[in-house]
C-alpha cells in the first residue's frame, strides 16, 4: 500500500505462522521500520486496503468470539502519522476474501461470496447494494469513470 512518499505492507502468513505487523519502507531513505501492530483477532491474510486522505483503512476477517469461530469482517482504521490503528466498524460478512475501491467519497466493499456493499466513511454506515454475480475467489477489481468492473476468479464449486 502506498501512501505519502512511502510503502506499507500489512499482515501476511510468514513459514506457516501469522505476521500482525504493519511495517513502512521510506522510499528516499532506503529503510524498513515496524510502526504499528494488527489487533490480535484480525486475520493477517487476504486483506485488502484503500487510502483516503492521510489514512489507510484496512478491511480483514475478524474473529468476534474466537471460542464461536464467528467471523466478520473488521473495518480497521490506521493512521500512518500517529502509527495508531482501531478497529471502527464490524460487518457481519461471512467470507475470507474481499476486494475494495473508493469512489467518489465511499469505500466500496466486494466479497467472494457476493457481496456487494458501500461504506460511508463519514458515518460509519454500511449499506448492502445488490449483490453480484461473482461467487468465486481470486477476483480482481477495478473502476473507470462511474462503472465498476469486477473480472476473473476462480470457480468455488469447481
């Protein structure tokens, strides 16, 4: 993830065990630092982030109640000047895998499992929009003017 003259990379699985770090590479000074941690019930793999502004929200699977294994998806909000991270909003999303754009001034959420949802940033208010057509994993995501276009993937069922 990219933002303000530096590179984010948060989460991931590193030898089987999970990574909560988010670390920033300074482009200009060549150097890598931790800055901030993931809150230990977000999942470190398939995340997916957009930058509004000087923020970065990070959208992951949540784990409510680890002893229910309910998932969720968690709306993290970082702040790459503070190095502070929240958890601000849960939607109650059941899948792994997610894709995310902004446009005009919402975040715009899709799932593998069909979902199709805007998030109003301002508000911190979901709103399900018809849901596509897509049930696959691996799909990729992208805007031009005011369409959305969703593409590929993997079939689920095959």
């Amino acid at each position: 993830m990219g933002h303000a003259g530096s590179c984010f990379v948060i989460g991931g699985i590193h030898q089987g065990q999970r990574i909560t770090d988010i670390e920033e590479y300074n482009v200009k000074k060549n150097i890598w630092r931790r800055v901030a941690s993931l809150p230990p019930s977000v999942h470190t793999t398939y995340l997916s982030c957009v930058t509004v502004g000087n923020m970065i929200y990070i959208f992951a699977v949540f784990d409510q109640q680890e002893s229910l294994q309910e998932h969720e998806l968690a709306i993290c909000l970082f702040n790459p000047d503070l190095t502070s991270i929240n958890i601000i909003a849960t939607i109650p999303v059941k899948t792994l895998q997610i894709r995310t754009f902004v446009l005009g001034k919402d975040i715009y959420i899709a799932s593998s499992n069909s979902d199709f949802l805007k998030f109003n940033k301002k508000h911190n208010l979901i709103q399900e929009l018809q849901r596509h057509y897509l049930v696959c994993k691996k799909i990729g995501i992208f805007t031009c003017g005011n369409a959305v276009y969703l593409v590929g993937g993997v079939n689920t069922n095959a």
